[in-house]
C-alpha cells in the first residue's frame, strides 16, 4: 500500500471503515507479523470495536492504538484517516472549522485532531538539520496593523525563519515563534535546527551577529527593493507562509502559531514526494508517542 494511494478517491476506497484502519496500523506496528507480547504466539484475531488484537493461545488483548498518536481516542479512525490526508495533501491544508463540516465532530475535537497531527509534525522536523548556504531572517505574522520591526508591531508574531539555499531553489525551511529578536533567541533557534558550521546569509540586523559565533555570517544591509536579491527564497518562503495562513485561517494569532508553522515546513518540506506525504504522515502517526495537549505557549 506504500505510496500506492495518491487521490482521496483511493485513500477512501482503501480506508472505508474501522477494520481497514486498524490492519493499517497493525502492518505498520508489527511489519513481520503480530507477535503476543505475552506468550509470542503469531496467530489472533481482532476486536475490532475495542481496538484490540487478542492471542488465539493465552487470550492476552494487546491494543491496537495504544502508545500512537492515535492512543485513547475516542473518534472512530476512519475519521483520523481521513483527516491526516486532507491535512498532509494540499497545500492550504485544512482548517478545524472545515474538518468539523467534512467528518462531523466538534470543533473542539477537530482543533485537537489538528493540533496532534501538527506536533507529530513538528517533532518529526526537528529531526533534520539545515546545511549548506542558509538564508536567515525574521518575520510578522498575524495582527491586524502593519508595525515597526522589533517593536510596537501590535498583535503581530515574531518569527525567525531560516531556508536553505541550493543551486537556486529553496531546500529545507525552519521556522520558530519568538519573543523577540534577540541574541538569546537567535542562538536558541540556530542551535536547534542548523548543522554547526554552515555559511548564513542575513540582512544585517545587530541581533543576528551571534550567529558568527558557530557559522560563516555574511550579512549585508539590503534596501527593500533589493532584499529580494540578496535573500530570494526566505523573503518567498515568508510570503507563501502569509497566504496560507490568511487563505486557510483568516490569519492566525496567539498560543497556537508555532504548531501552524510546524504544518507548514512539514509540508513545504516534503513537496518534491508530495504523493507520499499522506503515507508518511499515517506512518509517523502510528510511530510517534501519545500526544497529551497542553495550552500551548508563544514561545
Ligand atoms: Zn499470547
């Protein structure tokens, strides 16, 4: 079934109910076969309505979604299915407003599906390290009044993005929700996502000077009209964020940005294989540790 599935029409077909979703993950779970952690009988049967798989010799229930990204829910998978293709699939992805409407649930229970998805995402992109030349700048997203940079940018947030820059096209992008542009928090971001030792083009802002610290800082001061020649696939990246944040979301604000972000590079990341991505992200959902939501923080 591996990147086999490219349309929803197949995605559905193949993942038409309960059982279907449940043998997904158990192929991925145990690749060479159920094994019964109790007595390593190979042979059982699934129960299906209590997402457990039981041993044909010692009986012992092993669950089928216990200690995934799919731990404890409530929603039947058909649903989750569903939605971690419409999120992983287009490129504007899909709102919890939206999701209500498509799968019949709450919007509390959308957001929550949503938010698990995008730290699964997030997680799994803080996995890779951006190399090679880098762009790095800052941005503002959100608020409904454009503002000074650094400061007095009401109900906008501040992000640092950093976008690889190879053979003339954008290669991996991270991005992080700060506080402010600092010396504290651009280390803190550069230390998280970039191989030490890299050669970094920026703007010259005075806070970005610590990164010379571990790479090769080129910083040149750039008029606006030529920011674009200097860094061309940040300032892109940054305004494709833009849209699709005020396409999908109306703009967003507040506690939830960062995991919007996460969604974002997940995606960006990935779009030269774009019809694996649902795949990747089912994989990634049965590999990855319960999420246990917290309010999440502005930085
Ligand atoms: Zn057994």
């Amino acid at each position: 079934m591996q990147a086999k599935i490219t349309s929803f029409w197949e995605w559905q077909q193949h993942f038409a109910d309960e059982k279907s979703c449940l043998q997904a993950i158990i192929n991925l779970r145990w690749p060479e076969g159920f094994c019964c952690p109790r007595c390593g009988h190979q042979k059982g049967w699934l129960l299906q309505t209590r997402h457990v798989y039981e041993c044909a010799v010692c009986h012992h229930h092993t669950s089928v979604t216990a200690g995934t990204l799919f731990h404890n829910t409530k929603l039947p998978l058909v649903k989750w299915f569903w939605s971690l293709y419409w999120v992983s699939s287009d490129k504007g992805s899909i709102s919890a407003l939206r999701l209500t409407k498509l799968i019949g649930v709450s919007w509390l229970t959308a957001q929550r599906l949503l938010r698990k998805l995008r730290t699964a995402m997030g997680d799994q992109n803080n996995l890779y390290k951006l190399s090679g030349i880098i762009e790095f700048d800052d941005a503002f997203i959100g608020g409904k009044r454009a503002g000074k940079r650094g400061r007095g940018a009401a109900g906008k947030t501040t992000i640092l993005v950093a976008c690889e820059h190879n053979d003339g096209k954008p290669g991996f992008v991270a991005m992080k929700v700060v506080e402010q542009v600092t010396h504290e928090s651009v280390r803190a971001f550069a230390q998280q996502t970039l191989a030490p030792g890299q050669t970094l083009h920026t703007d010259a802002l005075a806070a970005l000077n610590v990164l010379a610290e571990e790479h090769h800082h080129i910083a040149k001061v750039t008029p606006p009209e030529m920011a674009s020649e200097w860094l061309p696939w940040v300032h892109v990246v940054i305004s494709n964020l833009k849209s699709y944040l005020l396409g999908t979301y109306h703009g967003v604000s507040g506690n939830y940005v960062q995991e919007y972000l996460d969604e974002f590079c997940y995606r960006l990341n990935r779009r030269f294989w774009e019809n694996q991505i649902p795949n990747r992200l089912l994989t990634l959902c049965v590999t990855h540790d319960p999420v246990f939501l917290q309010p999440a923080t502005c930085s």
